[in-house]
C-alpha cells in the first residue's frame, strides 16, 4: 500500500513578499507523469518560480504543485521558428538557448525569472505591446492535466474555450504540461535605444506620440514629486549585428537578506530619482544596450525586493482606455503624495489594440501604470482602496499577477468575462486569490 | 571525434543533469531507461542542446537475464565508452520484504553484474571510466536507510574489488556518494538546509570524472563529515538524528 506523497511544508511569498503563508507542496518532476491524489479536501495549484506579486500563486490550506523540474526543451523547428517545451522551463534558460540561434522570445516581462507555465498563466505582456500583444497571443498549443486524469491538447482551434481560458487562466483551469509558442528573429542581441525626458505626464503623451517606429517602449517617472518628470526608453533590434551571441550571467549582486524596514524612506528615493534625472541632462540620449540591460534591468540585483524588508512591497497596477488613463493616473499620483505615501518607482506603458488572448488578459487597449509602495499595513491598504475607485470611474482594470488584496468587486467589474471562464475551472484547483474574488459563488 | 558515454537510468535527475554538462560538450550518449516517455523528454532536451548524437535504449534493472544484451546494443550503438555511468536505484522508507528484495537487485546484485559487463568492454578497449552512483548511505547505516543503507554498503565494497581487477587494464572505477538530494526518489522526506539540487550534484560529478580519487561525496565536504562519523564511537552515532 504505497503512503501519499509527503506534502513539504514550508513558508512561501509571492515575490514582493506579502503575504508569506506555510503551504503545503508537492513537486511534479515529469509531464507524463498523472497528477497527485488530492486527500480529501485539497485543491491544486501549480506554481514556477513565484515570481508574481500577489495570492495567484498562493493556495493557503491547498497545496502547490511545484513545476521547475519540468524544465526540458522538446521540440524546436528552427524553420519556422516554433518552439515546444515543458511549462517549467525558464525564460532564462529559453534565451540561453535561444539567443545563439539568432531566436528570441515573442515578448517578454521585465524579468527572465519566470517560467513559461507562468506566463501563460498570467498572459504576461512586455514593452511591445502596443505591436505584439501578450504572451498568449503567440501560444499556438499546449498540453492541459486535468484533476479527471485527462490530457486535453488545445489551441486556438481545437478544444479553444478551454484553451481561451487557460491562457489568463492563473493555473486554475488544470495542470499546463508543455506549450508550443511562436518565436521572433533576433537581428542581433543589441538594441537601439533612445531615452528621452520629460518635464510631465502632459509632456510624456507628447513624446509617445512619436512612438510609431519604435518596437519597445516604456516609461519611467518620478512619483514623488508632481508635476512627475521622468524618462522615456524605447528600443529598436540593431540590424545586423554579430550573432552566435553567448548569454552570460546578468545577476551582478544578490540581496543576501530583507533590508531593515527604515532602509527605503520616501526623502531617500525621492533623491533617488532626482539623481536618475540628473545623470541625463540632454533632452534625447542615444545608446546601443545589450538585449538582457534592456529587457532585464532588474535581474542584475538578485532577490531585490528583500530591500523592502521584512514586510515588502505592494504594487497597484491598472490598466484604463486611452482617453482617461493620463487623467486617473495624475489623480493617484496626486492622492498618494497627499497621504504622505509617495509611490516609489512608476512604470508606464501603453497597451495596443491586439485582441486578449485569454478570458481574464489584463492588457485593453490603453494604458497601464505599475506603481510600488512600500508594505505600511493598513494606511496601504486604504489608500489603495482609495484608488480602486478611481480607477472603476474610468472604466480600468487591475492586473490580478500583482494585486493581493484586490476585492472581489474590482475583480468582477473588470473582468466580466468570470462567469464564463469560472465554468473552464477544474474543480480539484484553486487559489488564494481565486477564493477570495470568485467567492462560492461560480 | 566526441567522446562517448553510456548512462544507465538516464532518466534520473542526477543522471539527466549530468547528460546535460556532457551533451553541451559535445559528448554521444546513450541513454537507457525504463520509461519510454520520460525517457523520450529526456533525450528531446539533450538532442536540442547538444550536438553530437542522442540514442535511446530501453532497458530494466529488474531484467537481469537482459542485461548482457543491454550492455551489447549499446556497446554497437557507441563502439567505444569513454565514460560507462550507472545512475539506477531504488529507494523505499520502511520497507517490506518485497521491497527489500526490490533494493537489493537493483542497488546491489544488478548494478554489479552491469558493472562487470561494462568493465570488461571497457578492458578490452583498455581505458575509460566506469562511474556508479552510490549513497553515503552506505557509509553510515542509519535506521532511516535500512536495508536501503546495506546496498550501499555492499556495492561500495564490490566496487572496490572491481577497481582493483579493472586498474591494471587502465579502466578506472568511480564510486560516487551523494548526500540527500531533491529528486523523486527523496520526495518522502521533509526537506532540510543540507539537501541538494540535481544539478549542483550533477556538477560535482562532473568535476569528479576529470580528476582522479577512486570515491567521490558529493558535496565534497561530506568526505569530512562521514570521515569524522565512521571514527565515532557507535553510542554517540546513534544520538545523532539526521
């Protein structure tokens, strides 16, 4: 009589690192192996590399269902470019492979510390945008586990509701086992880049409307003082440069531990910025950047977020329509000075007109600003609540990969496609967050 | 001309990790498993990242009436091993005398009879290195490991005579023994601080195949610390938990 598999118990954090939960996890080491047992009333969670900032991949009394082991690359047709893997391989260990092959990834988070699972999961999208849509929009199959023990392959054609809801699915619709996606041609692994100041957000629209020729853009800015200058970086692949490019190790410095809480005060990252402005005095730099400086920035600090501290961050990211994202997002900025609680690093970016690919894609056609703030308890929690407001009178989203405290209203009126896409949930999965905004209500 | 290498239960995570530091150098491997599928994503992955060839093999530790002509086709398949790596076992908390039994072939008998086959290839060819994965199981025997610990033991001490019949015709015999490390075959036991990953262990045996000692730990500091606990008087040993 073979004893269930030990569930390891162990404290796990979203990577901002609230909330920290003892959970109880199981490891799946091959895709063609059958899912657990689930003891009588535990559900599943699959989950990468934790690398999202909120309870999408937290199962607090459930158990996780750890995936990095599916780490093995299965088929590449380097023709046409397609790609299939198992859902625990790494983004990291893609382009290691990929970019000596002149390949790159469709489109990419700010971070390679993700796994492909994950991206699917959270339908992550990256500086194009706004030309290439989300990662799902380039997910052309993938393999599902279901608790019933069945393997459904689909695709946008076949099995595509299940498949539609999978992507953006935040793992709860089954076990994804391997993915087959569409990649991109690396001209060469630099990139043209362009920063261009602003005085302003009303300066900033001004200078996105030159944005056409540019394939990656992004925006940083100043949250702690208005009238919010900050820098505009939009990248181009350099045409022809030399290939057989070997990856190497990015990570320069890892944070060996949490930073004491007092370490990040807003005088001290307020001068931050002011010294990020001052290091580029023209109005336009120009400058050639490695793929992995551009894409990547932050993975040169290993397990940064520990600079919060004990309590981390909390980040607030919507997503409104064009004509009323610049309004709502100088209205936040503006409340969050007024409660004396700055945002410390802004990121913005515009979103493009692609069409979701999944049920609950966060990205509409528009804009989204990702704001962090340091984990202050309760006066966080309610300046946020103060936001949610805001941004339901402008008819925006927030992104649930980042929100762990999200109510369940917000979650409902953003995403009304729930209904639907609660029928494609597996019944033996779910999650903290999903409990939480879904209710017991399907 | 790459070199060549044979690995038996490839589809084990120390053996795969190890299969990957080869293949990025280019080595031919063979690989021989039990798992067609398993073994297939195996292959797949090291067939992508390598660039010298990938061959499959099906094979069973529990087939010892098979195991001459396991060691034949991949012998045709290769012609030559430059490395013979044995990665095979089977663990079982608590076990029943089935399980024993299972411990026992697999760990002890079959490893063995695998091992004199390969070694006599390789002494006809007249080099190589025959590598097998013990445990430092075998080191100390702990309630925990029961039975499973006396396998160890037991292959640990054949493997010496091996080494010493196998030297004179220039093939060298490597017994490894890692510590506990996180691969299904350890996923019944809460994990601690000392467990290590595939491929951390997988680069420890690696380095190991270059240099020259005869038994391997894996992390190195092991060796200090089973030196010291093979020294200690037994009243203390069996205080220790761990």
């Amino acid at each position: 009589m073979p004893s269930p598999p030990l569930r390891q118990i162990e404290v796990v954090r979203p990577w901002n690192g609230w909330p920290a939960v003892p959970q109880k996890s199981l490891r799946v080491w091959r895709c063609a192996d059958p899912l657990p047992q689930p003891l009588p009333g535990e559900t599943f969670l699959p989950f990468g590399l934790g690398r999202s900032l909120s309870d999408v991949c937290l199962n607090p009394d459930g158990v996780l269902l750890r995936t990095p082991a599916m780490d093995r690359l299965l088929a590449f047709d380097e023709t046409r470019g397609i790609l299939r893997c198992e859902a625990g391989v790494t983004l990291r260990s893609l382009l290691e492979f990929l970019a000596p092959r002149d390949w790159f990834l469709p489109t990419t988070p700010g971070t390679s510390q993700v796994t492909v699972g994950g991206a699917i999961a959270n339908d992550v999208h990256g500086k194009d945008h706004h030309r290439n849509g989300s990662f799902g929009c380039h997910v052309t199959r993938l393999e599902l586990l279901r608790s019933d023990g069945r393997r459904v392959e689909c695709s946008p054609d076949v099995e595509s509701d299940l498949f539609r809801a999978t992507i953006s699915g935040l793992g709860l619709t089954g076990l994804i086992t391997w993915a087959e996606f569409r990649l991109k041609r690396m001209p060469s692994p630099w990139l043209d880049v362009e920063t261009v100041r602003f005085a302003s957000l009303e300066d900033w629209r001004g200078v996105t409307q030159e944005d056409a020729a540019w394939e990656y853009t992004v925006a940083w800015l100043d949250g702690t003082r208005p009238p919010f200058p900050g820098l505009h970086i939009r990248g181009n692949f350099a045409a022809g440069g030399p290939s057989g490019h070997r990856l190497r190790c990015n990570t320069a410095v890892t944070i060996p531990c949490n930073a004491p809480g007092w370490l990040l005060q807003p005088w001290f990252v307020g001068a931050f910025n002011r010294l990020k402005l001052l290091a580029q005095p023209a109005a336009v730099k120009k400058s050639r950047q490695d793929f992995q400086n551009f894409f990547y920035p932050l993975d040169r600090l290993g397990n940064w977020s520990r600079l919060y501290g004990r309590r981390g961050y909390l980040q607030y990211q919507f997503a409104a329509p064009h004509e009323r994202a610049p309004g709502l997002l100088q209205r936040v900025l503006e409340t969050a000075i007024t409660a004396r609680q700055p945002a410390y690093l802004v990121v913005l970016k515009s979103l493009g007109p692609a069409i979701p690919a999944g049920l609950l894609s966060f990205p509409m056609p528009g804009l989204t600003a990702a704001m962090d703030f340091p984990n202050l308890g309760p006066p966080t929690l309610e300046l946020f609540g103060r936001f949610d407001e805001m941004v339901r009178d402008a008819k925006g989203r927030l992104y649930p990969a980042k929100d762990p405290r999200m109510p369940a209203a917000m979650f409902r009126d953003g995403y009304p496609a729930w209904r639907e896409f609660a029928r494609h949930v597996d019944p033996a999965f779910s999650s903290g967050f999903w409990r939480r905004v879904a209710g017991h209500t399907p | 001309m790459s070199r060549k290498a044979v690995i038996f239960g490839a589809t084990s995570r120390i053996a795969e990790h190890t299969a990957r530091l080869l293949a990025a150098e280019g080595w031919e491997l063979a690989l021989v498993a039990r798992h067609h599928e398993a073994l297939r994503a195996v292959a797949a992955h090291l067939r992508l990242t390598g660039s010298a060839p990938v061959h499959e093999l099906h094979g069973n530790a529990d087939d010892m009436d098979a195991l001459p002509r396991l060691a034949d086709s991949a012998h045709q398949l290769l012609d030559r091993f430059d490395l013979a790596l044995i990665a095979w076992g089977s663990f079982y908390p608590n076990p029943d005398a089935r399980q024993i039994r299972e411990m026992e072939r697999i760990n002890h008998t079959a490893t063995m009879a695998l091992a004199e086959l390969l070694g006599e290839a390789m002494a006809q060819q007249r080099g190589g290195t025959l590598a097998v994965l013990s445990s430092v199981a075998g080191d100390v025997l702990r309630p925990a490991n029961f039975s499973y610990g006396n396998t160890k033991a037991a292959l640990n001490t054949d493997l010496r005579t091996l080494r010493l019949k196998l030297a004179p015709c220039g093939v060298r015999v490597l017994t490894i023994k890692p510590g506990r490390v996180e691969t299904p075959m350890t996923a019944f036991a809460p994990r601690s601080f000392l467990t290590a990953t595939p491929a951390a262990t997988a680069a420890g045996i690696r380095r190991a195949l270059r240099d020259r000692r005869d038994v391997v730990y894996v992390p190195g500091w092991l060796r200090a610390a089973f030196f010291v606990l093979r020294l200690s008087p037994k009243w203390l040993v069996n205080r220790l938990r761990f």
